[in-house]
C-alpha cells in the first residue's frame, strides 16, 4: 500500500513536471512555409506547405516564403469579404510578430523568396489562412488550448511540407499533356474561324484539394511560347490555369495592369466570343492584354457574374518583324515569348 502511494506520488510528481513542460512548450514556435519552386521558377507550387498545424493558444508560427511568385500570409475576420486586391485587403499591412485572435485581421504584404512573417495565436480557435493574391490557396490553423496533446509535432510538419511540394511540382507533365491537348482544340476550332490562327498556351495549372484547403501547381509559362507566323495572321493566347492570371504585353508595360491598353494609335477591341483582339502594325507599338485569366468556378450565395476577366487574347499582325512579349505579372519568373511575322 506504501509502495503504491509512493509510485503514485511519483508518477503525479512526473505528470505535473511533463504538464509543465508542455505548458513551457506552449509557447513555442512553430515553422511552415509559403510557396516553393523549381529551379527554372517555371513550375510554382501555389500553397501554403503545410496548410494545416495544431497548435497550443499561445504559440507563434514563422512562414517562410519559398517562392518567386509572390504570397501573403493573411487570416481575415469572420464575414470579412475577401478582397479583389491586396490594396483593400486587411488595411494597413501588419508587421510580423502580430497577434491573430479573430477579432482583427492580420496580414503580411506580397512577400518572396527568403522573407519571413509571424503570426502569434493567443486564442483558441480554428482560423483559415488565405493568400490575397491567390483566391484558390488556403489553409487552416487548428489553436488548441494548452491543456490539450497536439497531434503532430515539427519534423511532421517538415515531412509534409517536403512530400506535399513534390507532389505538386511532380505534376508537371501531366500538364504539358493536358497542354497540347488544348493545343490541339484550339486549334480546330481556329481552323473552322480562320486558318491564319495560331495558339499559345499563356500558363498552365492545376488545383488539389487536402483536407485542410487547396494547394495549386501552375506552370508559368507561354508554352510554345516562339511562334512564326505570316503577316496579317493571328496568334491567340488562352490561360488554361484556374489559379493565376496572365498578361500578354508587348512594348512598354504600362502602370495599369489589370486593364487592356494600345498604344500608340492602336486599340484593343473585343469580339463577339468575349475574347479581347487588337491588330499591331508596327513593333513599336505598346499592346497590353489586361489580366487574362481562366474563368472562375460559381460559389454558393454568390450572385451570377459576367463572363470575365477575358480567357483569351488575340493579336493579328499586318507587318513582318520580330516582336518579343512577356508577362507583366511574371516577367521575373522568366514568362515571357516572341512572334516573328514573316512576309
Ligand atoms: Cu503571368
């Protein structure tokens, strides 16, 4: 009976010393990341990696930003309505070290490649993450009381984070095929409106579900992206990625980049399917697609929208030359093409 009470003592003695320890442990800081990339920075992982933590009331997070591709780390306020543009997102920008409790949100600005942001959970709760550049990237954070064992610890979440970026990158050709499958459509249909169409795949993406939210793999990209051809043909640019959107911009990038723009003496016009279209006749001319972008799927208790922003852009040129273009968003990831019109 003594020896009991004794073995008792000890194991309370040895619960109360691990109970303070993990309460010390509370306060602990937990590592993730935002992004990633292969070396060309062609192929991005769109994800928050992991995108689901446990972690004790108290605890900080440490995001580290993996990409060329800018990200936000944010979390928003419930009923909050997520922004179009990180401009009138979570005013102002909040440093890093900031606490998130749900009451006002926090948010980092378009960070990249090697730049840190903290967020400090003092309150229990579930809180998702989202990126404000990136409506499909998301994730959440699980903020348990310290009372509570937390699931998984550090080297998990490293392991994850690895095998989740793989898998993400490892998707990449499966999308060239899904790439020159369009390819071929396009091309179909262009040669029932008009054989002097040729297309360009203008990024390619592909959007996975975890239980914790979505991660996405784009390739960022004009695939077959040289094209020659004859003057006063066509070339047609669509965005097949269903997460990030695109420009088509010849000449000088103009400050506007979300709306077509010509210049000089030139126009962008629309045409009956709702692709944008303008007809370059000089290489000096500035042409500037506007956001192109794959359409959005329909929400529940979101209203019907207007088929927009353009899927597609289309340029017809009247003289010979060569005309290099990149995309405004993505120049730095090395997006970019060139049309050479021959006599
Ligand atoms: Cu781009």
């Amino acid at each position: 009976m003594k020896l009991m009470n004794s073995l008792q003592g000890q194991i309370v003695t040895l619960w109360i010393v691990l109970a303070v320890v993990s309460m010390a442990q509370g306060q602990q800081n937990w590592d993730a990341t935002v992004g990633g990339q292969s070396a060309d920075m062609s192929k991005q992982a769109v994800a928050f990696l992991p995108d689901e933590l446990w972690v004790h009331a108290g605890d900080s997070i440490t995001w580290t930003f993996n990409s060329g591709d800018i990200h936000t780390v944010t979390f928003l306020t419930v009923g909050q309505i997520y922004p179009f543009d990180q401009s009138n997102g979570c005013p102002p920008i909040t440093e890093s070290g900031s606490s998130f409790d749900g009451s006002s949100c926090v948010s980092s600005a378009d960070l990249t490649l090697g730049q840190t942001y903290q967020v400090i959970f003092p309150k229990a709760g579930n809180y998702e993450i989202v990126c404000l550049v990136h409506g499909q990237m998301f994730g959440v954070i699980h903020v348990l009381d310290p009372t509570l064992p937390l699931p998984y610890d550090q080297a998990f979440y490293d392991e994850q984070a690895k095998e989740q970026l793989k898998g993400l990158l490892a998707d990449a050709d499966h999308h060239h095929h899904h790439a020159e499958h369009q390819h071929s459509i396009a091309d179909m249909f262009s040669a029932r409106v008009g054989s002097h169409t040729k297309s360009v795949t203008a990024g390619v993406g592909e959007i996975a579900a975890t239980a914790g939210g979505q991660q996405s793999f784009s390739l960022v990209r004009f695939v077959d992206g040289t094209v020659a051809i004859r003057a006063g043909d066509t070339v047609e640019w669509t965005n097949l990625d269903p997460e990030i959107g695109h420009t088509i911009t010849f000449g000088a990038v103009p400050q506007d980049l979300f709306d077509p723009s010509c210049s000089p003496n030139c126009v962008v016009n629309t045409d009956p399917d709702g692709a944008l279209h303008a007809t370059i006749t000089n290489p000096q001319q500035n042409v500037h697609s506007g956001l192109i972008a794959a359409l959005l799927q329909d929400e529940p208790g979101v209203p019907q929208g207007l088929v927009a922003p353009p899927t597609r852009f289309r340029i017809t040129f009247t003289t010979p030359g060569t005309y290099p273009y990149v995309c405004a968003f993505h120049d730095n990831l090395g997006m970019d093409g060139q049309v050479i019109v021959l006599p």
